[in-house]
C-alpha cells in the first residue's frame, strides 16, 4: 500500500512579536479573562510583509534542501489562506514563481476560514494516494496575517478588538506532501468530518472581522466532539483517551482547547477526575500549544502549528500516533490522525522552528501603535505604494538567513525582495 504524509514541514512566523500581558495591560483588558488565553506571544505583521512573504519564508528551506531531481517532483502547489489580496489570482502562482519551481505544476488556492490548511494537505494527501502521478509531490502552505489599523484621526478601537487583538497572529506553515513521509504518516480513511452553517465569524470586509465570540466557541465544542465520533466510526477501536499519544488541536487561544479537551474527557473517559483531566491536557495537548503561545491563532495555518509543535516537543523514545483537530468558522471540521517518530522529530527541529522564534524583534507599545497606523499603507485594494524599509528597522536584520520581504505594489502587481 502507497504511504502518504509530510516529509517535510516548517515554521515561519514573522519578525516581530508582541508580548499579549503587555498589550493587555496596555488596552486595560480584564486580567482574569486575559489569563484564559493561556496566550504569550503573538507574531505581528509589519507593513513589508503580507501572506507571500510569510508563505515563501516558511516553504524555502525545504526547497532548498531538494536535489533538483526532487525538486522538479513538485507537481502541485496548494496556498491555504484567508488573506488573500486579490479575489481571482492566486497566491500560489507567486509562491510558486519565487521558489523557482517547475513550470509543470498545478497551481490553486483553498480558502475556507481556519479549516483551509487542512483541506488542501487533505486534498494533497489524496493526490499521493491515488497515484495521479507515482512519485509525485505537493507542496501546501497554508498562510494567514492580521492586521489591525486605526484610520487617521480615529481612536484605538479597544473594544470592538476586544480579546481578539491579543489573540491574532500572522504566520505560515509549509508541508511537503509526498510517497515518503518522514514526519508524519497519515492513517489512509482515519477520517472524521463535521460541518454545518452558522454565522460565528466572518470577514465582511476584505481587512475586517466580525462575529459572535460566543457562538464560536459553542460551535468549536460542537464540532470537537462530533468530529471525533465520525472518526470513531470508521476507526474500529478508536478511543479518545487511549488511541493517541498525543493530541494538536487548531488553537484561536489555548483556554479554547483547554476547553474542548476537558469536555471530550468528561463525555467520553469513564471515572476520570478533574485532575486527570488537567494531568492528561499537560502530557498530550501542552507540546502542540508551545509554539501557538508564541505565534497567537494563524487562521489556516494554526492546526498544522500545533502538529509541527507536538512533533518538536513531545517524546518520542517510540512512534506515537498523533490525533489532529481542524475547524474553520462557517463551519467546517475534521479530526485525523496520522504516526510521527523520533526521525521526524529530529527532521522537524533541524528547520530551528524554536530559534527563529526567539530571533523575532520584540515590538514596543509605541512601535506597535505607530504600526496600526501604518498598516493602512498596504490595506486591501492598494494600487501603488513603494514600502519604507527604514519602519522598524530591526526586524529586518536578525534572522540568520535570506528574508523575502514586500518592497512595492505596483499597478496592483506585487515586487519581493530579499534581505540578507
């Protein structure tokens, strides 16, 4: 039988980072529900970057680790997003330009809210699957920015952002889909997927969110659990607390997961306690929240986050099946499961997700004020601008390694370029 999954995958989260107590403080949030974030850091998007440089950050490493005879098997090329910047053309045919690859290569973009990443590394999984091509790879990136603006002479809009400016981060994950997943091996037809209409969140406009906060977390537990069962349906066997060794949920915040998790044991684990309950959340869910702490909710991107967090934080002395959860308001859902072992862990932590996350310039509350004015330099629908390199200089110095960043829009048609 073919196998099918990740052979590669990374992390790119963008230059700067904010730290959420002290944005919290700042916008004067109320500190007990702040708590309830369980959130750290957030990536913050500065005007110079947008959804292609995040993509093209995260997928160049992996690229540039091909042999060109591998790298010529890219046959298909998936951005997952809902940041897009034109309602027609791709962003993978940028992606696609600035990786330099083959030219004989299918080229779309999936968008579905928070759900995106998933359906097209499912969609890319099937590719390998049915042998449209043996040998064959995908590349998936699925990426995802916020930016909040404050027109001029307005007021910092506090309490419509409310507990989601905290919470909101911008990053990209990149998955190499092929025959040879060293790591993470999908289980063919583990499948369990869940969906309905509901109006929890949407974007009415192309820069704002709107929504019910409420709704979305009901929502988010429905879909939870009721994905899963669909899984234990057609997994003979299956059980919540038993099955995986470890457990990467997409995480908006991580009191969020904290809260499915808890509902998912209480409903489906026989005589357990509240404290195996916060015993089990610390050993299977705390690896997949390591970097989502750091990098806030990323959209499309954020189920693969806590994947390739689990992946570099767990134990994995023996392979471990791994349970994944996806939702994407509106809704759709799905939970999957898929083995990772110490080699794809090894493979994972040589792309120093870790290190360039502590490499990102940290944000001070001026700089960050002065950014949410600026973002509106780069809003949707902008024409022509030419970018100021010198904002925030910083945070274009210090990665270690070539950086795509936006240099100007032109006639609607955007230029990169790359800073050492």
């Amino acid at each position: 039988m073919v196998k099918a999954g990740i052979e590669a995958m990374n992390v790119f989260a963008g230059t700067t980072f904010l730290d959420v107590k002290k944005l919290a403080e700042h916008r004067n949030l109320d500190r007990r529900r702040f708590d309830n974030l369980l959130m750290k850091q957030k990536s913050v998007t500065l005007p110079y970057e947008d959804p292609i440089t995040f993509a093209v950050n995260a997928a160049k490493p992996i690229i540039d680790s091909l042999s060109a005879e591998e790298k010529d098997r890219i046959e298909m090329v998936i951005t997952c997003t809902e940041s897009a910047f034109d309602f027609g053309k791709s962003m993978s045919t940028y992606c696609h330009d600035l990786l330099g690859l083959n030219r004989n290569c299918r080229l779309f973009e999936v968008k579905n809210a928070c759900f995106s990443g998933v359906a097209g590394f499912q969609n890319a999984i099937n590719f390998v699957l049915a042998q449209v091509s043996p040998g064959g790879k995908a590349l998936v990136i699925a990426t995802d920015i916020s930016r909040f603006m404050i027109e001029e002479g307005g007021d910092a809009l506090t309490m419509e952002w409310s507990f989601a400016e905290p919470s909101s981060g911008a990053g990209a994950v990149a998955l190499l889909i092929s025959e040879t997943p060293h790591v993470f091996q999908v289980d063919p037809g583990a499948i369990g997927s869940y969906g309905y209409e509901v109006m929890d969140t949407c974007r009415p406009s192309t820069d704002s969110e709107a929504g019910d906060s409420d709704l979305s977390l009901t929502s988010y537990l429905d879909c939870s659990e009721n994905a899963f069962l669909e899984y234990q349906k057609r997994v003979s066997g299956a059980d919540y607390h038993r099955t995986f060794g470890y457990l990467a949920y997409h995480t908006p915040f991580g009191g969020m997961v904290k809260g499915a998790h808890r509902s998912l044991m209480r409903k489906h684990v026989r005589g357990v306690t509240p404290s195996d309950i916060e015993a089990d959340f610390e050993r299977r869910m705390v690896p997949g929240l390591t970097y989502c702490q750091r990098v806030g909710n990323i959209m499309g991107a954020t189920a693969m986050l806590s994947l390739a967090s689990t992946i570099a934080n767990a134990n994995f002395d023996k392979p471990q099946r791994i349970g994944v959860f996806s939702y994407g308001s509106g809704c759709c859902s799905e939970f999957f499961s898929g083995v990772a072992t110490k080699e794809g862990q090894e493979r994972v932590r040589a792309m120093g997700i870790k290190e360039h996350l502590d490499r990102r310039y940290e944000l001070s509350m001026d700089e960050y004020d002065d950014l949410l004015v600026g973002s509106n330099a780069v809003k949707f629908g902008t024409r022509n601008v030419v970018l100021d390199s010198n904002f925030i200089p910083k945070a274009r110095t210090t990665h270690g390694r070539p950086t795509l960043f936006l240099k100007e829009i032109k006639e609607y048609g955007r230029k990169y370029e790359w800073v050492q």
